[in-house]
C-alpha cells in the first residue's frame, strides 16, 4: 500500500513510486538518484525535523515537507 516517504519508520525500506516535489526540488532528488523505481532506506525519522534516508550508496537529509512529496511503496 503506496505511503509517502515521511510516513516510514527508521530502518523501513521502500521503492519510491512518484515525486510530486516543485521543480528545482524534483530535479535536485532526480540528480542524486530518487527517481521512481529506485530502492531507499529510512534511516532516522524521529517525527520532527528532516527525515535521513539511504539510496544508492548516499545518505541524505530530506526536510518533512518534501518527504510528504515522494510517494513509495514499503517493502
């Protein structure tokens, strides 16, 4: 059942779906690899403040609201 990225709890894995982000904001998780299909890993996500999250072999910080924006599937 799709989820957005925010929603998932730390060590949870996901298959993102859709990027529903602004433009430069999708472009920006484009070119570090969150494109729909590809595989990330929740991190940290203590409910507050940004969301860490693991994709491709980076680890990135992503603020909640463009977390709410990607759209994935828990594996």
């Amino acid at each position: 059942m799709p989820t957005t990225l925010d929603a998932l709890p730390p060590g949870k894995t996901a298959r993102i779906i859709r990027i529903d982000a602004p433009g430069r904001w999708r472009n920006r998780l484009l070119q570090m690899g969150f494109t729909p299909g590809s595989l990330v890993r929740v991190v940290a996500n203590h409910g507050v403040g940004p969301i860490i999250v693991s994709s491709m072999g980076i680890t990135i910080a992503i603020g909640r609201g463009i977390a709410r924006r990607i759209l994935v599937e828990p594996l």
